[in-house]
C-alpha cells in the first residue's frame, strides 16, 4: 500500500512538470467593441402608416486577422434587412460589424483556425444581438430578436465548401 502511494505521488509530480519547450495555452478577451454600425429607413414615414408585415433576410460574416504576435482581431458582421412583404419595399436596413480582441498563444493550425472561425464568432453574437435590436428599436419598430447562431455548423460547412473547391480545382487541373 505505501508503495502504491509513493508510485501514484511520483506519477502525480511527473504529470505536473511541464516541458519548458512547451508554450501554454491562453485564451483571453481583450475587448469587445462596435467597428461599424447602420441603419436606415428608406421609407419612414410612409412606411408606419401601413400593417407591419415584414419579411426578414439576415446575411451573417466572420473574419479575422492578427493583430499581433498573440493578439487577433474577430468580426461577426450581421446585416437585417426586412422588407414589406406585399410591396417588397424595404421598411429597414440594420448593419453591425461587432468586433473583439482575443489573446491567444498554444493554439496554432487547425485549432487557431476552429477558435477563431467557431469560438470566438460564439463570444461576439450575442452583442451584435442586443444591438441590433437596440437599433431597430430606436428606429420606431417593433423588436427584431435574431435567433441564436450555430457557428460550430457555419465552420464545418465553410471548411467542407473549401475542401470541395480545392478537390474540384485538383481534378480540373488534372483532367486539362
């Protein structure tokens, strides 16, 4: 039984030493910030003396780009665009570009690649959320709460897109 002991304390202290060849792994929010913000109605006032029937279109982006060493920069741009839904004319346009700041280091290839595409757009969203709603709200019309987003799955078919388009340029240029 001490001998167990002894072993397990020796096995403990041997998977608590690090490599000092190895960088740790650090994930911070540095800042979360608006970069860009719109909105317009084209057709106010006309367009409050009508029945609200909106027909509602959302485009969703990410990008990101190093700052620095260990600093990147993270965008979600969200753009609202909802229209009358028997005139087709546009009753308002809601942009945001929400952005954030991200320390990370121990993180490179594929797993940078996923923190930056997946995680962090998850961090940033519901921000970009709240304001357009603030957006819409303060232009006169009724609240516009956008569903939560699956960044996870938009990284996946991104990457998925990207693979095919790299499978279909092979085989174009093997087929010339």
């Amino acid at each position: 039984m001490a001998e167990e002991n002894s072993q397990n304390g020796g096995d403990n202290q041997a998977a608590g030493q690090q490599n000092p060849n190895q960088q740790q792994l650090q994930f911070a929010v540095q800042r979360v910030y608006v970069k860009d913000i719109s909105f317009e109605a084209p057709n106010s006032p006309t367009v409050f003396q009508q029945p609200f029937k909106p027909k509602v279109g959302v485009d969703l982006n990410t990008s990101s780009q190093k700052v620095s060493d260990d600093l990147y920069e993270v965008t979600v741009k969200v753009t609202a665009q909802v229209t009358h839904s028997e005139e087709g004319t546009t009753s308002f346009l809601a942009e945001i570009e929400q952005a954030g700041l991200f320390r990370i280091s121990g993180i490179e290839g594929a797993q940078l690649d996923h923190t930056l595409g997946a995680f962090c757009p998850n961090m940033l969203f519901p921000y970009a959320r709240e304001c357009i709603d603030n957006l819409v709200n303060r232009g006169g019309f009724p609240p516009l709460m956008l569903s939560p987003v699956n960044f996870e799955a938009i990284y996946a078919q991104k990457k998925k897109r990207a693979a095919e388009q790299a499978q279909q340029g092979t085989g174009e240029q093997t087929t010339q």
